[in-house]
C-alpha cells in the first residue's frame, strides 16, 4: 500500500487507488496545488506591475480632466516693494527755484555768493 505524507503534520495516509484529498488527522488539504516559490514570485511581480500601469492610468485620466486656470502674474520691483520706486510720485524731486535752494543751503552760511558763483 502506497503512503502519502502530510506535509502539516508529517503522519503517513495510506491508500489503496485514489491519493486521499485530506489528511485523515489534520485535515490538510493535498488536493490544492503547490505554488514554486519562483512562479509565486513572478506572480507577485506581475500583480505589482499591473498596479502600477492602473495607478499610472488612473493618473493621466486625472491629469486629462483638469482644468486649469492661468492668470497673467505682473512682474514687481524691488523698488516698488521697498518704496523707493524711481518712477513713482513720491520719490520724485520736487522743483524748487534758485532762489529757494539758496535760502535753503547758504540759510546759516556765514559765506555769501552771488548769482554768478553758483
């Protein structure tokens, strides 16, 4: 009489025609088939390879069914932000006559000039 051995518990199943589905002590299935592990892991990779084609698809559908918005963005200056613009109004030079910037600048000076000197 053949035996077959349970690959679980390790006891011995004899049979007579037909190798027995189960172990008769701990109900081990044999009729499930044995996976190589190198065609597990092919399989696993395969499984992991197909995730990431349907992640990758789900993303460019994604990326087609998006609207975007685009806003034309001025360009600022550094002066502007600061305050020391040269085109804006308050750091233009206010004008002043001669006379004005006389009495500005020689207001305290003992020295006196006429019209000619400066």
């Amino acid at each position: 009489m053949p035996n077959i051995y349970c690959p679980s518990c390790g006891t011995g199943n004899k049979f007579l025609y037909e190798k027995p589905k189960v172990c008769n002590s701990c109900k081990f299935v044999f009729a499930a088939p044995l996976v190589s592990a190198e065609r597990l892991k092919n399989y696993e990779q395969v499984k992991q390879v197909k995730r990431v084609v349907n992640n990758q698809q789900l993303q460019i559908a994604a990326l087609r069914n998006m609207k975007l918005d685009i806003e034309k963005i001025e360009p600022t200056k550094l002066g502007s932000m600061i305050g020391t613009d040269l085109n804006s109004e308050s750091f233009q030079r206010k004008k002043i006559s001669k006379e004005e910037y006389k009495e500005k600048v020689f207001k305290s000076s003992p020295i006196s000039l006429d019209d000619d000197q400066i």
